[in-house]
C-alpha cells in the first residue's frame, strides 16, 4: 500500500472511492468551495508514514480566493504515537484536519480590504493652480476618516454655505460624519468639490 505514494504527485484523491467517509469530505469541499467562493482547492503529501518513519505523515490543504490570496494549512500526525499503523487511515485523518482548518481558516477571514483610486483632481478654490497634486492616495475601506479629511469636510461645505454633517447624511445614505471611513470620505469631498453653491 505504501509503494502507491513514493511517486507521489502532489495532488491527493480521495483514498478509497467507496469510502463514505471520502464521499463526505468531498461532498463537504465542494459545499464550502461555493459557498466561500474558492478559485482553486489543492492538497498534498509532502511525507508519506512508513515504518521508518514511525507512520508519520504530513498533509497539506490549499486555497485560494476569487481574490488572488492564497492560503496553506499543514498537518502531521504520528501514527507510532497514537498506535495507529494504518497508511491509508492515517493519510484520510490527516487530510480531512488539513482540509478542515485550511477552509476555516478562510471561513473567519475578514473581506479583501477594497482599494480606491482617487480620482484626478480638478482645479477649484480649494486645490489652486500651480499647487503640487502628484502624488496619489489609496482611500480604503477598512480605513477610518483621518482629521485632514474631516478637516476638509467641514471646510469645503461651510465654504458653499452647507451644515457638513447633514449634508453627510444626505449624501451617505444617513451616516456620521465622523463615523465614515477614508473611502467614503474621499467620495464626500469629490462630491463637494462638484457641487454648485447658489448664492
């Protein structure tokens, strides 16, 4: 039995196709792939347990995210230590644990933070010409508003005769203004600086 690992090529299927233990567990993968949306699954025996070895095998679960980001989880069990002597017992358990913590590992993950590019600045009182505007911001969203945009806020709308926060509120669907984070906060003054006063 343990001759079948020796070339092993880093991907793993179930151990026994009519195990309803392997049937579950895949069944379980595929359920949480959807529903985590997971790009691509993939798992590994980087050691296969021998005698020599002391029947300790080491498992691998790999995810990775619609997002790009990727993530490894790896488990070993030594089964001289626990009396088990079973290859193909020992690499299931050790798989489904890998699995296992790999997918919740991404279950408790918090969301991507998303990136916002400012858009180009357009000339108007509060930006005169000639003022140096190279460099770019990234306002996030997992940022809180920082005192200049705050700052700014208040400026730019008592300047086109505005209450800042009810026009924050208008604007953001009912938010504070001080409980905005950098992207949003971004959009109020983008807003801001497109909007007409009438005197």
């Amino acid at each position: 039995m343990s001759s079948n690992y020796n070339e092993f090529d880093g991907n793993v299927s179930p151990v026994n196709n009519n195990s309803s233990a392997d049937s579950k567990l895949t069944e379980f993968i595929l359920r949480k792939a959807q529903e985590l949306k997971i790009r691509k699954f993939g798992q590994g025996l980087p050691v296969v347990p021998t005698e020599r070895n002391g029947y300790t095998v080491v498992t691998t679960a790999t995810v990775v995210l619609d997002d790009q980001r990727e993530f490894t989880k790896l488990h070993c069990i030594c089964g001289q230590k626990h009396g088990i002597h079973d290859v193909e017992q020992l690499v299931f358990e050790s798989l489904a644990r890998s699995t296992s913590q790999a997918l919740d590992l991404v279950q408790h993950l918090p969301a991507a933070p998303q990136v916002i590019e400012s858009a180009p600045v357009v000339k108007n009182e509060f930006f005169p010409a000639g003022a140096p505007q190279q460099k770019q911001f990234k306002h996030r969203h997992d940022k809180e508003i920082s005192q200049k945009q705050l700052q700014t806020i208040c400026d730019m709308a008592r300047k086109k005769r505005l209450h800042p926060e009810s026009y924050v509120k208008k604007h953001m669907d009912g938010r504070e203004l001080k409980n905005l984070n950098s992207a949003q906060a971004n959009e109020v003054i983008q807003a801001l600086m497109k909007f007409k006063s009438f005197n």
